[in-house]
C-alpha cells in the first residue's frame, strides 16, 4: 500500500471518530502546522519522511491484524495434520539417550 493509500485509510478511520475527537484533532492540526511553518526547509523535510514512517507503520499493523484471521482460519496447512510418518525409531543409527 503506498503512503497516499494508507493516508486515505487513515482518514476514513479519523471520520469514524466521536465528534469531539475531531474538533480535538484539527486543533492539533492546526497548530502543527503553524509550528512547522516556522522550521527551516530541513527539518519540514524530517518531519514528512517521519510522518510517512508513522503511517506505513500503521499500514502494517492494520494488514497483520487483517490477514490474522484469515490465516487463522485457512486450511492451506491442514495437510501436515494427515502428513505421514516417514521416519520410525529402526532408521536411527544412533540412539541418543
């Protein structure tokens, strides 16, 4: 997932807030975004490759806890349950004890 798709995921799970943390939110917003307008262009540029951080990050946490429960759930390993014995006690060599 790129950082423009993982923005747009981070923002649908934003509209899904309680009211009140939005109105929280975008006063934070705002006031992020005064305090970086006063930082040279260096550190702006600090600041957008740790937001990109932050959201891949939470991509991957989101894609984890998807793809739990369908690997949980599959049956693409069920076929060790049945697998047969190909080894017995008569093929050692040596018996460890």
């Amino acid at each position: 997932m790129t950082v423009e798709e993982s923005a747009i995921a981070y923002q649908a799970r934003i509209a899904e807030a309680p009211i009140f943390d939005n109105i929280e939110r975008d006063v934070l917003m705002r006031k992020t975004v005064q305090n970086i307008e006063l930082l040279p262009t260096t550190r702006i540029q600090q600041i957008n490759d740790f937001a990109e951080f932050i959201l891949q990050k939470t991509d991957d946490i989101l894609t984890t806890k998807g793809l739990q429960p369908l690997s949980s759930s599959s049956q693409g390993f069920d076929f060790l349950y049945n697998e047969p014995d190909l080894y017995s006690i008569t093929d050692l060599k040596i018996k460890y004890s």
